[in-house]
C-alpha cells in the first residue's frame, strides 16, 4: 500500500520541493495551504505521515495537531517552524507530534526523521495487533468447556481476574490447563499492561532459581559479575507464574513464603528491602498432602498459597467436554494442516470416550494433531487415533534396553534405519514436507537437510 503523505504548508516553493521528494520514492501526496483545508482532508481520509506548517494563515500547526489527534493517533505529525520555540515543542511533544525540525532544513535531514518516524509508527502498530492477539488467544474464550465443573470455573477466573487477589493456587493433573488458566487470568486482569513472568521451579538449581526469582547483587557469589534484577522485580505490576512448585527446593520454599507474607524480598548478597507488586500464581500437579506428610513441601506454604485455589477437573471428569475438544481441534489442525476432513467416526469417537486420558487436555490435544495428520479420507478412523505410550512407541526400539551386542554393529544400519522412517514419514503425508516434518518432530529445514542427505529431494 502506497503512504500516504498530507503536507501543511502556505509556502509554494516548499510545498513544491517536498512533493517532488515524496513523489519520487513512490508515496501519494496531497498539499493544502490552510490549517482548516488540513483539517478537511483529514476528515475524508486517513494519512500516514503529515508535514505541518507551524504558522498557518488561518491557525496554527498545534491547533491543527489537536484535531488530527481526535481523529487519530497513529498518523506521524512532524511540526516544521522557523519559530523555534522550546515551549511550542514541547506542547508539540504532548499532544504527541512525532518530530519538530526547525526551518531552513535540509530535505535529507527531514527523511531521515520520516523514515524514523514510520518505522516508529509501524512498530507501534506491530504491538497493538500483537496486543489483541494475545488477548484473543487468551480470553475467557480460550478457555473450552461446558461441563458444570468449568462453568464454576468460569465464575471463579472472572472473579479473580476482576479483583486484587495477590495469590491464585492452581491445581489439577497434568494438561488439565493450569498454564492456560494462569494466562487468562493474567490477561484479563488490569494487570495485562504488565508482564506475565513464568518460571518452572523445577528447572534450575537451587541457588540459580533463587537469583533468578530475587535478583542478585555483584559479586553476591561466583558466577556474579554484575547486578541482575530478579522476576519479581521485573513482574512489578504484573504476574509471576511459578509453575510446578510443588517440586521446590524447601529452602527456597521457606523464602517463597516469607516473600507472601511480607511483599518485599532481598536480592541474592543484599541487605536492602525491595517491595513489590506482583500477583503470584502457583500451579502444581503434584499430591501435595503427600508430599507434606514425606516432608517434601511445607503445609504453612500450602496454606498462604490457598488463599484463592483453583481445582482443574480432569478430562474424564468433565462429561460431554471431551466431544467438544475434539471437535475443537479436529477443527483446528484440519485447517492448519490443510486436510479435507469433516467427520469422526462413530469408532473413533467411541476410542477416545473409553480412554482415560491420564495426560488429559494436552494428550487428547496431541493425539488429535497425529490423528489429523495420519488420516487419509475425510473421515477420522479408529485407527488413525494412536493412544497411550506403550502403543505409541510399539514399533520404534526402546533406546534404554537397547545394548550393543558383543559381535558390533554395523553402523551404516542407522543411516538405513534413518532414511528408512523418513522415507515412511514422506508416505504417510503425501510427500507433504510440514507434516512430515511434524511428525518426525523436526523443523522443516531440519527435515529437508535429511531429506537432502539421504537423496530423497
Ligand atoms: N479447557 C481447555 N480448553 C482449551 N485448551 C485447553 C484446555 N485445557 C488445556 N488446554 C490445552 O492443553 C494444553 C495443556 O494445558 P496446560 O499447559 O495449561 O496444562 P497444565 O495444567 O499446566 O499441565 P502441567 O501440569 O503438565 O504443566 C495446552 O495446549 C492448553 O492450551
Ligand atoms: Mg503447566
């Protein structure tokens, strides 16, 4: 699409010379001596980028500014006067002129600053759009469930969103939607504006999730060579995610509960307080009574985190929810996957009912894209549904008992085995190079290189 350039300006010359630049680098330009002739043109159509006169004949660029700015905040309004003036600039600034360049300029100078300014606008544009996908895919609507358990869960995220809770617990089997609950709670909270840190508690040391939460000073230990912020520092105004917290380290635990307790923490090495504002949300699918009675986690933490707890029902706890996931991402990887298919069949819909989805959500969710990938009419078959471990891994050999026999092993075996599962990857897809690629759980430049190496491309 063209940019669309209005210049403001009762100088003909100027007018002249800054059409004759605009026009050559392919953008549309429309020129107006008056700030009221401006301000219609502005009515009957938007612009992308306006050049404004400071002093007009009839007004003067700010009053034109503020009209444009009730209209529209995106265009990039750059102020030209040979009336430098701080105060006029600074006015400029808050009604949120993008840029004040005093006359005589020279044209260069003042592309420069255009194209600073579009590549401005479009980033600010860029971050809204991403704004409203992200409250897309995580709005209440992101959430599918119709079963009574999820509609009392419906009531209770739209409370907790809505209020100033500071600690939210969440708890269910694994894929049951902890993460996903915690993100729309997040996103659906005045709190969006800020961040959303997660962090899984099981997935560093000790001593690093520690800094990593609290921060630390320099020096405070080895590897501590400059001053680093923690999460909760950084989620100031937001929400810190602690995922699987029931697997954490008790010392840490113990600070953990001091810290919601208190609000304020220390860094790693420091003397000083820090308070925060932050909303913690814990998940966890972990039997934490047991693991209060093993001495694993600590019944005062479990207590402060209850404050709000969210109970995930199971998938086959939630009655007719399973029918409506699967058509939810049947649907959904049909689409992205580009196959044909419309029905399930009475077979496979009874496979999936009888199953007792132990990794709940996400199995069901992983066992769909397979079966959408795997199937070759427009119907979903029994066969096409792959369920549970045991069977899924059944024709590939099991890395752990796999030994290597006292006579050897022919190593070209594996560059045959591989081009020989590629080979079957490319079958079951129609030579369709993404799914194939998915299925071997490789990108698809990954998968070409391979493809590539074996002569297979
Ligand atoms: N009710 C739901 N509606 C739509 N998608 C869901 C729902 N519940 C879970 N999912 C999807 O299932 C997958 C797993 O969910 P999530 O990661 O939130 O599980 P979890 O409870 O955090 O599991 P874990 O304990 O293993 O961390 C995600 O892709 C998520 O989007
Ligand atoms: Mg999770």
């Amino acid at each position: 699409m063209k940019i669309r350039v209005l210049i403001v300006e009762d100088e003909e010359l100027i007018r002249w010379s800054l059409r004759q630049r605009f026009e050559e680098r392919g953008y549309q330009v429309v020129e107006v001596e008056t700030g009221q002739a401006a301000l219609d043109a502005f009515d009957e159509g938007l612009f992308d980028l306006i050049l404004l006169d400071y002093r007009l004949p009839d007004m003067t660029g700010l009053d034109v500014l503020r009209g444009v700015r009730e209209v529209d905040h995106d265009t990039v309004v750059i102020m030209m006067t040979a009336y430098s003036s701080i105060e006029t600039a600074v006015e400029a600034i808050k009604l949120g002129a993008f840029h004040y360049i005093t006359k005589p300029f020279q044209i260069s100078q003042l592309l420069l600053t255009v194209d600073k300014a579009l590549e401005t606008t479009k980033l600010r544009r860029e971050v809204r759009e991403l704004r409203r996908q992200m409250k897309q895919e995580f709005g209440m609507e992101a959430i599918i469930g119709r079963d009574a358990s999820m509609l009392r869960l419906f009531e209770i995220i739209k409370q907790v969103s809505r209020t100033g809770v500071s600690t939210v617990f969440l708890r269910g089997e694994t894929g049951t939607g902890k993460d996903l609950v915690a993100r729309v709670i997040h996103h659906n909270s005045d709190r969006a504006v800020n961040s959303f840190v997660n962090i899984t508690c099981t997935a560093l040391s000790e001593s690093l999730l520690e800094s990593e939460l609290f921060g630390h000073e320099r020096g405070a230990f080895t590897d501590a060579k400059l001053q680093k912020k923690g999460l909760l520092e950084l989620a100031d105004g937001g929400t810190v995610y602690l995922d699987e917290v029931g697997d954490m380290p008790p010392a840490l635990q113990a600070k953990l509960l001091r810290f919601l307790e208190e609000r304020r923490f220390r860094r790693v090495g420091s003397t000083k307080e820090i308070s925060v504002d932050v909303r913690v949300m814990a998940a966890t699918n972990r039997d934490l009574e047991q693991a209060i009675a093993g001495g694993q986690f600590r019944r005062d933490l479990m207590y402060r985190l209850n404050v709000v707890s969210i109970h995930l029902p199971p998938l086959r706890a939630r009655g007719d929810d399973l029918h409506l996931l699967t058509q939810h991402y049947v649907a959904k990887f049909a689409s992205e996957f580009r196959k044909p298919i419309v029905k399930i069949s009475e077979d496979a819909r009874e496979r999936l009912r009888n199953y007792t989805w132990p990794g709940n959500v996400r199995e069901l969710r992983n066992v769909l894209e397979r079966a959408v990938l795997l199937c070759k009419s427009e119907t979903i078959n029994a066969e096409d549904i792959v369920l549970g471990p045991a069977e899924r891994h059944s024709w590939v050999w099991d890395l752990e008992t796999m030994a290597l026999p006292p006579e050897g092993f022919d190593f070209e075996k594996l560059r045959r085995l591989e081009s020989h599962l590629l080979r079957q990857a490319l079958e079951q897809t129609n030579n369709n190079q993404t799914q194939a690629a998915k299925l071997l759980n490789l990108s698809r430049d990954r998968l070409r290189y391979r493809l590539q190496k074996h002569g297979l491309l």
